[in-house]
C-alpha cells in the first residue's frame, strides 16, 4: 500500500473541518500509525514527569492525547459505515489490532496509572469540586474497569481479548454490509407488484435500468424493504422480502452464527477477569439501571405490564388475518397487515400522509420548531469536502448568534452505506475566551426514500419520527456546555442517551408543530385537520405489538450476556428462538428475530444495553408532559430544559439532571399512558 507523508495526509490535519473527499485508503494505515505513535510518546512523556501531577501536567494532559487520538480515528470510522470501498476496509482491518492495543494498553500502562492514582491522592484533589471532581473520579474508574490493577499475566490476555473482539465485531459489521448490498430480486411481471407506492416502484425501475434488465429489481435497503412488506398485496413477495432480510448474517459466506458465540465468550470473559459476575453487570454499573439484574427486573416488569396488550394486538391480527383469507397469521403479514387495518379503522395511509412532508420542509420546520423552543437558529451552509454530493451542512448558533456547532447531514441509501438511522460526534469543542466553547461537528444519518425526476424526497410520518430522534441526539452534542469533552454531550450514561432523541420525537405528533412541518409538497395546503385526528386516533393502534417487540429485543440481548453458554446451548439462534417463545405467537414469529444481522448488539454501542431505549423513554414521555402542561413552544420551559439537561452532557448524575429539571422523581405512568391506552 502506497505510503503517505505527514503533510499530505488528511488524517493528521489538525483543524476543524475535516477534509472527508481527500482521505483515501492509502492514509488510513500510516495516518493512524502516526496518531498512536504520537500519543505513545506522550503517555510516556507524561509517565515520566519528574514533576508532582496536578489537573494540569496529567489529567488535562491525558485527555488532550487520547481526544486526539479518537478525533483522528472517527473520520475513517465514519467513511466505514457511508462509503465502504473494499481498499477501505483492507486498511482499516490492517491497522484494527493495532488500534485495540492501543486503547487496551492506555489503561494498563503502570506509570500512567501510578501518577493518576498520586494526583487523587494530592492536596489538589481534596480541593476540586463539581466537575473537575466528578472527571477526576470517573477517569479513575474507568481505569479500575479497565485492568488497570490487574496482574501482569491478566493484562496480557485482556490484551489479546480486547484485539480479537473488536476483528470479530468488525468482521460481523461486514457481513451485514455485504449480505445486504449483494441480495437483488428481478421482477418482470408487474402484477406481482400490486398495491406497492409509485415512488418506490420508480426506485425498483431505475435500479433494474442500472442493470441493463427490464423491469424492477428489489433490494434489501431499508426503503425497499418497508415498501413491500407494508403494501405488497402479493403475498410470496412480502415472504421472499421477509425471509432475505431476516437471513442475512445466517448464510455463507457472510455467516454471523459462528462469531456471535465468540463474541458472548469474549465479554464474559473480560467481565469475570474484572471481578464481575457477568457481562451487564460490568457493562451497566456505571449507567443509570446500575447492575445486569435491576436492569432485567425492569425488563421483566415492562413485558408483564405490556403482556394484555400484545395479546390484545394479537387477537386483532389473527382476526384480520383469517377475515382476508390468510389463513394463519404468518410474520410477513404483520406490517401488511397493520397498514391495512390502519386504513380500515382510521381511514389513514402512509401513502396519504407522505406527500406533506417533503423533506425540504420538515427540516425547515424542525428548525423553525428549535427556534421557537429553545432559541437557537440553525441555518444551511455550503458543505465542506463531504464524502458525497447528497451530503448537506448546517450550522446552530445560539440566541446571542454565537456559533455552537456545525453538522452534516446525509439523508439517502447507497449500497455502500449502512442501514437504519444515527447520529455521531466528530469533534468536542475546546474551551475559549469567556466560558465559551469552540464549535462542535456532527452528523446525522438516514436512509429515507430519495428524490425522482418527478417529486421531492417524500417522508412517511415515521421517517419524520426518525429525523426528530437523530437531531435531538444533535442537539444534545452540539448545545453541549461541558468545558471537559469526555463529561460533555452524548458521553453519558447508555440509558439516558436516548431521552433527548427520543423527547424531539414528541413534536411530530402535535398540531402546533405540525404546522410548521406539514405542507403539500404540490399545493403548499397545510396537513388537514381531520387527518391529523385520524393520526392520533391511530397512534396507539398495535402499541402492544410494537412495545413488545422492543422488549423482546432487550430480553434476548440481556439474557445471551447473562445465561448463553455456547458449549451447552449450541446455535445462539434457536436459543433465542426458544427464549422468545412465550412472547410469540408461534415458533415461527419466535424465529423471525435479527439476532445474526444485530448491529446494535455485536459491532455497535448496545451490547447489554437495549433496555435501554425504553428505560429512557419511561424518562422522556415525563419530560414531555411539562411542555403539554406549560406549553410546546414555552421559551422558559424550553430554556429550563436546555440548561438542566440538554447542554449538561454528564456534568451530573442522569437522576439529578432530570430531578433538577421536573423537581420530582420519574412517573412511569406518563408512558403507559401515551404508547398503549387501555388494555381493552
């Protein structure tokens, strides 16, 4: 592989615009290289000071390295999940060990440790308060949870442990990846497509014509896939979508069955090398369910109070099922299913709501809404050097017109991008004059249906929903006004980090805001009234259903980190098949579970910690109710919320925070209410 100098490569340019259009494969090795050689020579540098340690010669030293390093690392993590190219993923695999030795290591570097372990000992460290405390403490832990005390000889292994679990979980990121992007179906008979949206049938023509075929080719991105499952009314078509989707992971040669177990053994064993029990209980103590078991307590207690409900959904579609001459109710039918009951019952399509939220205008009424809550402005700029022509860029100033942070935004599939929804941090601002912090950098990432020669790019409510929940994690990075970058923005508990993502999402449900939002992308008429009350009279329509799915998936992650054990269960996939028996309606709804193509689980941040969607959403319906009680747009409550929670990053505990901004603890009630109504 070709070699880079320092000075032309853009992985070392240290500035705050990062050049994504010039980074090629050829940098990623050297430039990560120089990163950790670099900050090698600086914890050595700072191992060895002859100096007493104080906040500034050490910790403040310490974090400025090891931000450098994570800041230089994210530009290619980023072009990994948005523009995979095989020469990408060569140079990221090469220099993979590398980097999880470094991490490994950081923490268990003795004269490191010794000079932390004597600055909390010193007179200084008596003296700080709030959070510089706070930071002190929590880096010491986090070295304590690291091996930091381990023996030499368990150093070495949670070396290699380390190392050999982020190859595995790369190597399963892949796979999805490839599954996903190399699964095509052509279609030459139109009659098979009956009752499928034109804009998504449009997609299928153009994808065939890049083929050179006539007719329709189907993919597996995201889109697609939700079109024919939804509207399909032939139904092989929705099971041969179905069955593609839910198999990727489970075949050759991109088959995740085999490393799933290795990466179950792996953290359990890191775990019980660190004094814990099991895998949750090192991962959640320091999150706000606090241990494995208060975590699964209130999983249980979620899936027993949703139970009569889920049973109520059920019923429903069975009934549905057999009225249509279905037979059995069969998992490709259930969306198809629930889209056309939505339209019996409450007279209400997808199709019918998308054409008033064309993209264009969500946004500019998401940042009207912003405007109007929390006093910050938002605006769209010319996008520097982004990875591809659809990328956008906008910036947030504050109410005095100060520049908070900047973000892109990409919002379209792409065989080389991944699937779903997210948002990630590039870069923390730095301290400056007057309290102030120098902008932040972000990105949010969706895989809306795009734009045809004949319309706009047209949103469903629940990608209106999903464009919400990413900006509200933007917000949280970008109104971050936490001094110290590691206490700061989305670098809080697990089971917080979902509360102001999933808070935003409460305004697309409201008329005030949907009238910012919702205008005819042909006759600029606003979204009708009597639609909007046929919305929220379906809102809770197969809440049951879709709440005890969520809860499923926190079962199985929290039960395959606690009670799995390869060499007796055998394949994790029918062990979780059997685990969720008794929350499905046959073996076969058992079985249609994602467990070999579970991102969150084995390559992203969730391992131990699905709970926690709903745990913060217990939070966040409460949160909610002082704005349905004080007003959507009351600037006060809005500025309350920006400064007790929203701008506070991890500058205190998550119950503090929410108890500094609603006085009281929680009421769990607020969710019960909102998501499933009565059970009868």
């Amino acid at each position: 592989m070709a070699q880079t100098t320092t000075e032309t490569n853009p992985l070392l340019h240290r500035t705050q615009e990062i050049p994504f259009q010039d980074i090629r494969a050829q940098h990623v090795v050297p430039g990560i290289r120089v990163l950790i050689q670099e900050a090698e020579e600086a914890i050595e540098e700072l191992a060895g000071n002859p100096s007493p340690p104080s906040w500034d010669n050490t910790l403040a030293v310490l974090d400025e390295v090891t931000l450098r390093v994570r800041e230089g690392m994210t530009p290619v993590q980023h072009l990994l999940a948005v523009s995979e190219t095989e020469a990408l993923r060569k140079a990221w695999n090469e220099v993979l060990p590398q980097v999880s030795s470094f991490w490994t290591r950081l923490f268990l570097h003795k004269g490191l440790w010794a000079r932390l372990k004597a600055l909390a000992e010193s007179e200084e460290a008596a003296e700080l308060v709030g959070l510089r405390r706070r930071h002190l403490q929590k880096t010491l832990k986090d070295f304590r949870r690291s091996g930091a005390d381990l023996p030499p000889e368990d150093r070495t292994r949670l070396e290699e442990m380390e190392v050999e679990l982020a190859q595995v979980a790369q190597r399963f990121s892949e796979h999805v990846l490839d599954a996903t992007a190399d699964w095509t179906h052509h279609v030459t008979d139109e009659d098979r497509l009956a009752g499928i949206p034109a804009d998504a049938l449009a997609r299928f023509q153009r994808r065939a014509r890049e083929d050179d075929l006539e007719g329709w080719v189907l993919t597996l991105d995201a889109p697609s896939v939700q079109a024919i499952l939804k509207h399909a009314r032939n139904r092989e078509l929705r099971r041969l979508v179905h069955g593609a989707y839910l198999d990727r992971g489970r075949e050759e040669p991109w088959d995740n069955r085999t490393l799933i177990p290795r990466i179950l053994e792996l953290r359990q064993e890191k775990a019980r090398l660190l004094g814990y029990p099991d895998y949750p209980d090192f991962r959640l103590e320091e999150q706000m369910a606090g241990s494995g078991t208060r975590a699964r307590e209130f999983v249980e207690e979620m899936l027993q109070r949703t139970l009569p409900y889920w049973k109520r959904d059920l019923t429903i579609l069975q009934e549905a099922a057999q009225k249509r001459d279905l037979g059995t109710l069969r998992p490709w039918d259930v969306s198809f299913l629930i889209e056309q009951l939505r339209q019996e019952r409450f007279q209400l399509k997808d199709e019918e709501l998308r054409p008033y939220f064309p993209l264009d205008r969500v946004l500019e009424g998401m940042f009207v809404l912003t405007h109007r809550i929390f006093g910050l402005r938002v605006r769209e700029v010319e996008a520097t050097k982004p990875w591809h022509h659809d990328v956008r860029f906008f910036e947030i100033l504050d109410p005095e017109g100060e520049l908070l942070g900047r973000f892109f935004a990409d919002f379209f599939p792409r065989p080389e991008k991944r699937q779903g929804a997210w948002m990630n941090d590039f870069l923390h601002g730095r301290p400056v004059a007057d309290d102030r912090l120098s902008p932040h950098l972000g990105v949010i990432c969706m895989n809306f249906p795009p734009p045809s020669e004949e319309q706009p790019a047209l949103l469903t409510h629940r990608d209106v929903q999903t464009l919400f929940h990413e900006f509200g994690h933007l917000l949280h990075h970008c109104t971050s006004r936490v001094p110290i970058p590691a206490r700061g923005g989305i670098n809080v508990a697990w089971d917080w980090v979902e509360v102001p993502s999933q808070l935003m999402e409460n305004w697309t449900w409201e008329r005030e805001a949907l009238d910012l939002l919702a205008r005819h992308w042909e006759t600029d008429d606003p979204l009708p009234r009597e639609l909007h009350e046929r919305m929220l009279k379906a809102r809770r329509f197969m809440g049951g259903w879709a709440q005890m799915r969520q809860l499923s998936f926190g079962l199985l992650d929290l039960s395959l980190h606690t009670t799995f054990e390869p060499e007796v269960d055998g394949d994790p996939v029918e062990w979780v098949t059997q685990l969720l028996r008794p929350y499905s309606p046959d073996e076969e709804f058992a079985g249609a579970h994602p467990l070999p193509s579970f991102l969150h689980l084995f390559s992203g941040g969730y391992a131990s910690s699905y709970y926690s969607y709903l745990w913060s959403e217990v939070m966040e319906a409460d949160i909610f109710t002082r704005f349905l009680d004080r007003g959507l747009f009351d600037r006060e409550t809005g500025a309350r919320y920006l400064e007790s929670i929203l701008s506070a990053g991890d500058r205190d505990d998550p119950d503090v925070l929410f108890r500094s901004f609603m006085g009281r603890e929680p009421d769990p009630e607020a969710l019960i209410r909102r998501n499933l109504g009565e059970a009868t």
